[in-house]
C-alpha cells in the first residue's frame, strides 16, 4: 500500500514537471486565473477533480 502511494505521488510530479515543460505561459496564465477566482469556486472545482479521481480509481480497480 505505501509503495502504491508513492508511486502515485512520484506520478504526479511527473505529470506536474511535464505541464511546466511543455508550456510553462500556458501553465502560468493558468494559474494566474485561478488566483483571481473566489473560494467557493476553487473549493468546487477540487470537489469536483477528487470525486473524478475517486470515481476513476475505483474503476481501474473493481470496474
């Protein structure tokens, strides 16, 4: 189970450093977007990524 975490943690910084790479105006911009939302929005926009991971991890492994 540990070894399964960090493995997917070391899978997100790879995705992350590769967004950085291949288009870091893209990613600033971005970035510089969601800095000017309000709370409630980021905090639905999370809510709504988690659920789409939770959903899609439990696909991969019961579906």
């Amino acid at each position: 189970m540990a070894a399964a975490l960090l493995q997917a943690l070391c899978l997100v910084a790879v995705i992350e450093g590769l967004f950085l790479f291949a288009a870091p105006g893209l990613w600033r911009r971005t970035m510089e977007q969601l800095l000017t939302r309000p709370d409630a929005m980021l905090r639905r926009l999370g809510a709504a990524v988690l659920a789409a991971g939770l959903v899609s991890l439990w696909l991969l492994r019961y579906g």
